[in-house]
C-alpha cells in the first residue's frame, strides 16, 4: 500500500512540474482553490499510474520494433500517448485535465520521467 501511494504521490508532482513548466498542460479549473487542484492533480496521478500500469506495456510490447529500431526514443512517443489517454480517460470521468496537443504531450513526457526518475532514485524505493 505504501509502494501505491507513494507512485502516486511522485506522479502528482512530476504532473505538477510538467504543468508548471508547459503553459499547455493544466490540471484543475482556473477559478478553483488551491486543494481542489491538489486533489484533482493526485487523481489524475493515480489515473496516470493505472494508465501506464494497465495499457502502456501492451502498447510497449506492440511497438517493440520501434523502439528497437529507435534505439529506445520511441518510448518518448509512447509516453506521451500514455499523458493523451489519461487527458481523454480524465475527461470522461470530469476531471479537469488537460494537455494541449502532442507535442506539448512530449515535452510533458518527458519532463514527468525526469522527474520521475529524480524522485524515484532520492527515495530509493526498491
């Protein structure tokens, strides 16, 4: 249960520092108050986890000549499908998420992996 909350809370603030960095990705509504869009952002966290724990490896394995081929770049694609899914999963449950465009989805990719593996490797989580 720990292992889950704390993927959890580690997606929220890579989220967090994508949509801080991107002006096209923003979670939560422009007029609510700061803990609805703290709540929102470890929602769409916790949306984001199931995403990448459920459909991204099926995705990963279908697209394995790609990335070999790519030497591993098109894994950036596929994460960046992986943000858009959640976008769309996240409107159809209305929650405020939203990302705007793909290339935006690849910068937030990859932002959300670096920082992902930052805060992966200072809490040291095996």
């Amino acid at each position: 249960m720990t292992r889950i909350l704390t993927t959890v809370l580690v997606n929220a603030v890579a989220l967090a520092v994508a949509a801080w960095i991107f002006d096209g990705i923003r979670v939560g509504e422009a007029r609510s108050g700061t803990a609805e869009d703290v709540i929102t952002l470890v929602l769409v966290a916790a949306l984001f986890g199931v995403v990448n724990a459920v459909i991204a490896p099926i995705v990963k394995l279908f697209s394995l000549p790609f990335i070999v081929l790519t030497l591993g770049l098109f894994l950036l694609v596929v994460n960046a499908l992986m943000l858009l899914l959640t976008e769309e999963i996240a409107d159809a449950v209305s929650l405020p998420f939203q990302v705007d465009g793909f290339w935006t989805a690849v910068g937030g990719a990859l932002v959300i992996s670096l920082v992902g593996m930052a805060l992966d490797a200072a809490l040291d989580r095996d």
